[in-house]
C-alpha cells in the first residue's frame, strides 16, 4: 500500500481532475489552432539526430556571426552614386528617427569607394578587403526589412520569428529541436561570446524559449579556460571518477523517475552526463594550436586587431567540423551602432571583424565543409542615408534604419556570386524584392529540410512555428 502525505493528498484531489479534462481539451484545442496541414516533429526531447521532414537538405550546420548594432549598408554592401551625388542637401522624403534631438535630412554619402570583387562583380567597399576576396561565394542581399528601427525589436525578430517579443525560442533552439546533434561529445548549440560582455538582449539572442532548456545555446567562455572545472583534479581522475560518475547518473535518473514533466531537471541531467563526455572531446575541439601556421595566420591570430574575434571564427569552424549543429559569434554591446564618429568608428570594427569571417568561409570551402555548412553575416537593422551630425562634421554618424539594410550568406545550398534586392537610390528603404526577417527563416529552415509552416512545437494548447503564421515566403532565388 502506498503511504501519502496530507499536502499529497489534497494536491492530488485538487489536480487530478483538472489534469485530466485538461488532457482531452489539448487535442482539440491544437486541433483548432494549427493550420491544417502541420505536423508536430515527434516530441523526442532529446539530441538524438533526426532526419529532415519535408524537403531533402542541403545544410546540416550554420555558424552566424551576429553584427549587433546595424552596419552601415550604405558605407559597405550598398553603393549609391546618387547619395554621394547629392551629399551635403536634403532629404526630400519622410524618414523615421530614433533620436530626434540630434536628427538631420542632411544628406551624406560614402567616403568609402566601392568596386567590383570577383568574377561576378558584386561591388564593395574597400573597408571590407578580405570580404571582397570571397565574393564569388556570397549572395548578399540588400533588401533586407524589418520595419523597426529599434535593436531590440529587430533583434528578436530576426532570431526569434516575431518582433519585441521575448521568451521565444532562438533560431538555433529551433535547428536543434528538429534536428538534434550529429556528436553525442560536444553541446549542439553553442555561443560564443565577447571578451568585453555579452550582445544587446543578452541571454535572449539564444534562448529555449518555451522549449526545453535542452535546446538553449551552451556559452562558452570568452577566454581561456574556455570551459571551467573540465578535468578533475588528479587524485579524482580515471576509474575514481568514472565510479563517481556511474553513481551520480543512477541517483539522477531515479529522481527523474519522479519528476518526470520536469524539463528543467531533465536539461540539468543531460548537461551533467555530457560534461563528463565532453572532457576529452571538448579539450581537443577548443585547442586551435594543432592548427597550422598557415592557418592562424589566414585567420589573423598573428595581429593584435584580428586575434580575438579570429580565434572564435577558426574555434566555430572545428566545433562545426565535430559535428556541432549551430554556432553563434556575438561582440560586446553593439559596436555597429554608429551614431557619432563613423568615420573613424566603422574602420575599427571593420578591421576587427573582416578578416576572420572571410577567413572562415575560405576554410570551410578548402576542407570541403561550406557545401554543407551555412555561414550567416549581418545585423538587425542598417544605419539612415542622412547624418546624425553633432556639430563637429568628424563627429557626424548615422541613425537607425530598419527599412533597408544588408546581410550576406555563405554556403549550405545558398547561390554564391550573386545580390538579390535593392534598396531605393538614396539607401533608405528596400524596394525591390524586399526580405524581411520572417522570409529570412523561412529560406533558412528550407535549406534544413523543413517547411517553416509545418516545423511546430505544442505550447499553450497551440501548435507554434518560427514565423508563426506570419506571412512571408521561402527566397527561392537564393536556392542553389
């Protein structure tokens, strides 16, 4: 006979009845809510690799580096002779600000050449020379929208399918649901951070959201030790610790067996068993010295500008090559935002960050990994036509603008040498065959094999999708 407490007593009288009618309303209720033809990935919380759902993939990996802040489109991927025609006059049109205080219709233009790069002459600026040596390989696209001009909101949309909205689950959370892991030795999902603190929104850039916690970004450390408390102390290693270990794994898997719709509990028991594994695996992924010389240099590790961000690009690309399903490369704040000072401000970052993401693409290309791996480079919004002028002419910057901005792709079943869209002559807003944030998952997802409308996850009785209905398409022109 099984011996209950009181408090259990009355917990299971006052619940018991209320879960059960909850459980014959769910169905129906998810009945009523999902569009007809969705279908749930089977709830395997787990990181078991699954197969795609609904369309042969031809990516298996994606490492986004993130450019929090709105790079100046204008200044580096959008050349427009009309705005450099019409330099020093004024805005005819409506324009939105985000600081009107020390806003201006003054009109100013690049003091940055573009020219054509590769074989398919896409022009960029000369602030990008490294990213100008791979342009044979990038679709970039210029019409890129989210119609907010505040980070945040544009944050979130870009990441997490709608906009100002927080607790949604992260791209990566939702690559790693539907397709789980290809090691069982290193986290599905992992970021890598700045040495100087985390992007703007912070831990929201790769939440779970309403997920598990099993699908959130793992965070490593932004230096060495990357990954603390890996190796046990030498009296504790070897068969003491695989002892320890074994015992620990019974004592958590019998209280899992009592709290069993616990995800929480589930996550933490899961990231206990893999740190155990991740002891060897982990060690060998993060140690870049048993890369060439050749190599590091590509990446520039040999100069103190490149060195930090470099070190992240080539540990992305062996985490990749392990079989790390999503990477995320964040900087500090958001050195992007170039408010004031531009053009003395948009050099450095352009310095910092244009020869390890180049290097990158050109490394997976050589080790045959970009047909399969998807690298992603851009921000949440772009910077206006017009000056932010503070009076000073070398202090003038550039406001907000999430009407027109771009990004580029590299990989993984994307066209390579090729732009897509157009913003208007002046770089204001997008114009032709504009991409928003929601279209930009949607190709995305495609490229994984799923369709972005059927990729859904039961939440509040509702069956939930990245783009959650929202209207926006698959950018098949991208497709290879």
């Amino acid at each position: 006979m099984t011996n209950y407490t009181r408090r259990e007593v009355l917990c299971r009288q006052a619940l018991g009845m209320g879960s059960v009618a909850l459980a014959s309303l769910l169905p129906e209720c998810a009945a009523a809510t999902a569009p007809p033809e969705a279908k749930m990935v089977p709830e395997q919380f787990d990181m078991k690799q699954k197969p795609p759902q609904h369309f042969p993939a031809t990516a298996n990996a994606m490492i986004s580096l993130f450019m929090h802040g709105g790079p100046s489109h204008v200044d580096l991927f959008d050349p427009k002779p009309e705005l450099s025609r019409l330099d020093g006059t004024d805005f005819s049109g409506d324009i939105q600000y985000s600081f009107v205080n020390r806003a201006s219709k003054r009109l100013m233009g690049s003091r940055w050449r573009f020219r054509p790069r590769g074989e398919c002459g896409t022009e960029i600026s000369e602030l990008l020379p490294f990213t100008s040596e791979i342009a044979d390989d990038l679709c970039l696209i210029r019409s890129m929208h989210t119609g907010f001009n505040g980070h945040e909101v544009s944050i979130r949309y870009m990441n997490a399918g709608i906009p100002a909205v927080t607790g949604r689950p992260s791209l990566g959370a939702w690559v790693t649901y539907a397709l789980g892991s290809e090691t069982e030795n290193l986290p599905a999902y992992m970021v890598l951070t700045d040495p100087g603190g985390h992007p703007v929104d912070g831990t929201h850039n790769w939440s779970s959201g309403w997920m598990p916690p099993l699908f959130q970004g793992t965070v490593l450390r932004p230096k060495e030790p990357r990954i603390q408390n890996l190796s046990p102390p030498p009296h504790l290693s070897g068969t003491v610790q695989r002892q320890n270990l074994d015992f620990l794994q019974q004592l958590n898997r019998l209280h899992q067996q009592k709290f069993r719709e616990e995800a929480d509990l589930e996550a933490r028991i899961a990231s206990y068993e893999l740190a155990a594994r991740m002891q060897v695996s982990a060690v060998e992924a993060l140690d870049i010295s048993q890369e060439t010389q050749a190599t590091q240099k590509m990446y520039g590790l040999d100069q103190d500008a490149t060195r930090e961000y470099g070190t992240r690009c080539l540990i992305a690309r062996r985490l990749v090559e392990r079989g790390v399903r999503f990477v995320q490369l964040f900087l500090n704040g958001q050195p992007w935002d170039n408010h004031s000072s531009i053009h003395s401000a948009l050099p450095g970052v352009c310095k910092r960050t244009d020869q390890p993401s180049a290097a990158l693409v050109k490394d997976l290309k050589q080790r045959g990994l970009l047909d399969t791996t998807l690298v992603h480079w851009g921000g949440e919004i772009g910077r206006l036509p017009v000056t932010e002028n503070h009076g000073d002419a070398s202090k003038a910057g550039r406001d907000h603008n999430g009407q027109g901005f771009s990004t580029w792709l590299a990989g993984g079943g994307i066209r390579g040498g090729m732009t897509y869209g157009e913003t208007d002559p002046l770089g204001h807003s997008a114009v032709t065959n504009r991409v928003t944030a929601n279209d930009y998952q949607a190709t995305l997802l495609r490229l994984f094999g799923f369709d972005h409308s059927r990729l859904a996850f039961l939440h509040n009785a509702r069956l939930q999708t990245l783009t959650n209905e929202r209207e926006c398409r698959v950018v098949e022109e991208l497709l290879s």
